[in-house]
C-alpha cells in the first residue's frame, strides 16, 4: 500500500496526546496483519492508548527499528485555512497535523514493512509506534521495558522526526519541574504584612534567567545546535485568587534542554541554593515561606558519535556525507541510554512545520524516505547489517 495513501489514514485519526490512539494502532495492527505481520499491542492503563512493536524476519538478529510517535499537538488557538485531520494536497505540500511531527514518517515505515513483509528477509526490520511522545516522550517507556527483557535487541535504530532527510546524531536532554513557592495570605490593603507567592515565584524567576546568563556566558558550548548552550526556560506560571487576597501560592512549570555531559543535577541544585537564598531573610517573619522544586519528567539526550556504525549505514542509505543535530528531543536518547541501542534521527519533513497552523510535508520529501527504506529492505535483504 503507498505511504500517502496510508498517511491519508492517519492524518484523518485525532491523536492529540490528551486524546485516545487505539483506533489508528488499530488500523496499523489489521493493516499488517493483511501481509501476515504480527503486530503486538503494549496498551496504557486506561486501555485508550498503546504503543505498537512489530518485527518482519528472523528473530535471533538485532536487525534495524524504525521509530515513530503517533501523537500530536492540539490545533485549538491556531488560525488553519486547511482542515487539519483531513490530508489535502497544494502545489506538492501534503497538508493536515501530524504531517511533518511525524506521521509522514510513520506512513513511510508502515509501507516499509508491508513491503518487507514480501521479502526473504536475513535481518530483520523492525516497527516501533509509541504514543505521547509530545508530553515528555512518556508513552514510549512501556515498550523500552519490554525490550529490556528481549532475548535479542535492535541492532539499531532509525528515529524519523522531521530532518530533511539529514542525518541526525544528537539533541539535548530535557528536564521539566515545577516550583511552588508558599507564603502567607493577607488582605492586600495589608499587603506589605503578608508575603506573596507571586511575588516570591517572580523572584525565582529572576534566579532562572540568573543562571541562564552565566551558563549562555560560561558554557559548555556546541556549535553544532542552533543554541549552542544548555537552556532554562520557564513556560507557566499560576497564583492567586482574586486581587484583594494576598496569594500564599503560587506555581511556576520550566524546563532545562541541556547539552549531552552537562549536568542538568548540578544546575537544578544551583536553583535550589538560589531559593535558599532568597528565603534566608524571609524566615524570621514568615517561617512558612518556602520554595520547593519537583521533577516532574525528563528524557536523556541524545549524543551519537559521528563516525558510529548506525551514522554511517544510513549515511548509505540516504547518499548523506554530513551530519546534523536538532533542537527538539526524541525517544532516541531513551533507546541509546537505557537499551543501548544506537540511533540516529532521519525522517522528511521540516520542524519548522511542525506544531504551526496548516502543518506540512511534501511528496518529495516522502519519496526520499521512502527510497531511504526501499533501500534498507534491499540491504536486509541481503544479510546487512549483522
């Protein structure tokens, strides 16, 4: 089945993270099972999401793993000209959500393995679909713990978020926390007798960018990213009741994308010491006042060394002499880090699309991917990689 007409399939399912993905798993698992594929679904605790792992070939070989998330981000608040769980098609450009962020790619390495399905394969190719991804590559975990217990793992993998078709080796690591500060409530025409959590949280704040600055002055540096630095980033921030009330909590959520070697710990104690220091001069008053950090969730980096054997087979299956590294994170770093599974990031498409109104990818763009799989089927085919 042509990959467009399976992206057509998929673009028409909702799988905004916050929503269910069980009928596309669904229409994936009975669409391999029409070649004799056995797909395996790993569910959530709800029963309204899983991941989907497959494998076409021989069972007692590493073979290679095409990753893909089947999630995606909401569309509410964003002005679309075009329907977007509906594909449509302009001028080349494939339009509806997901195209790009990635079910493009998912599309292609659906295709793949039907079409591997036809083949006497001596490697096996193996397909990986994972579901919340958007939200802290959360759902992707279950299925990490089931090839932790696998007699034999990939040899590989393939994560194809939208590069281009270039080859990626590595994005940062990221950290999401929330800090709550408490103070103490007070009518605000007493406000100077009370303390108030917003205005502790915006002092917070002020230690945040603090450390933003001496790490954006101090380092470490990679040029190889378009920030070339470890970053902190704060995104909400929420208090209060009404404006007569002194607030005695707020909340703020932010995040550290750090570097692969930079220790995200060392910075997250440095904030913390940052708090205590901006408390110290409260306690006497209000000895209630406190700051307290809580991960909430995190996901390794992602650092491929560039003459890697994985860099170096799909530089041969794209015709790619160089290498890149994104800015966005993948389920890669999870698969390197806790399965030692070696991966790179390739997939069509650009990121500059994704997560925009009237999202999209072009059809040369899926060529190349799938000419990039077609490729790696021949090369399965024949006995490589071991």
């Amino acid at each position: 089945m042509d990959a467009i007409a399976i992206l057509d399939r998929l673009i028409g399912f909702d799988t905004v993270s916050s929503r269910p993905n069980m009928a596309l798993m669904d229409y994936v698992r009975d669409l391999l099972a029409g070649a004799g594929v056995t797909a395996r679904l790993i569910p959530d605790a709800t029963g309204g999401k899983a991941n989907l792992w497959a494998t076409v070939g021989p069972s007692d070989r590493g073979g290679v793993m095409l990753s893909g998330h089947t999630d995606v981000v909401p569309v509410e608040g964003q002005a679309w000209t075009r329907p977007p769980f509906q594909l449509t098609e302009a001028e080349g450009r494939l339009y509806g959500r997901g195209t790009a962020d990635m079910k493009g790619f998912v599309a292609c390495a659906v295709a793949a393995t039907l079409q591997a399905a036809r083949r006497p394969l001596k490697v096996p190719l193996h397909l990986a679909l994972s579901y919340d991804e958007e939200v802290g590559c959360l759902g992707v975990r279950s299925l990490v713990d089931m090839l932790e217990g696998a007699p034999v793992r990939p040899a590989m993998c393939i994560v194809g978020e939208p590069t281009g078709m270039q080859v990626a080796t590595g994005h940062k690591g990221k950290v999401a926390l929330r800090a709550t500060c408490t103070g103490r409530e007070g009518h605000s025409a007493l406000a100077p007798l009370a303390l108030n959590a917003l205005h502790l949280a915006a002092d917070f704040i002020g230690v945040i960018r603090a450390v933003q600055a001496r790490v954006a002055k101090d380092g470490p540096f990679d040029g190889d990213y378009d920030v070339p630095y470890t970053t902190l980033h704060v995104g909400k921030m929420q208090g209060g009741v009404q404006v007569n009330i002194v607030p005695n909590n707020a909340t703020m959520d932010f995040e550290i994308r750090s570097l692969a070697g930079h220790d995200a710990g060392g910075l997250i104690a440095e904030l913390q010491a940052g708090a205590e220091a901006l408390l110290a001069p409260l306690r006497a008053t209000f000895p209630e006042a406190a700051i307290t950090i809580d991960r909430l969730w995190d996901y390794p980096g992602l650092g491929t060394p560039s003459d890697a054997s994985v860099v170096r087979f799909v530089q041969s299956l794209t015709g790619a002499n160089g290498t890149i590294k994104v800015a966005f994170g993948t389920e890669g770093g999870l698969f390197d880090a806790r399965l030692n599974v070696p991966s790179v990031i390739c997939g069509p498409g650009s990121m500059a699309q994704g997560h925009k109104p009237d999202e999209f990818v072009t059809r040369e763009q899926m060529a190349r991917c799938q000419a990039m799989l077609t490729t790696l089927i021949d090369r399965l085919e024949t006995g490589l990689p071991g």
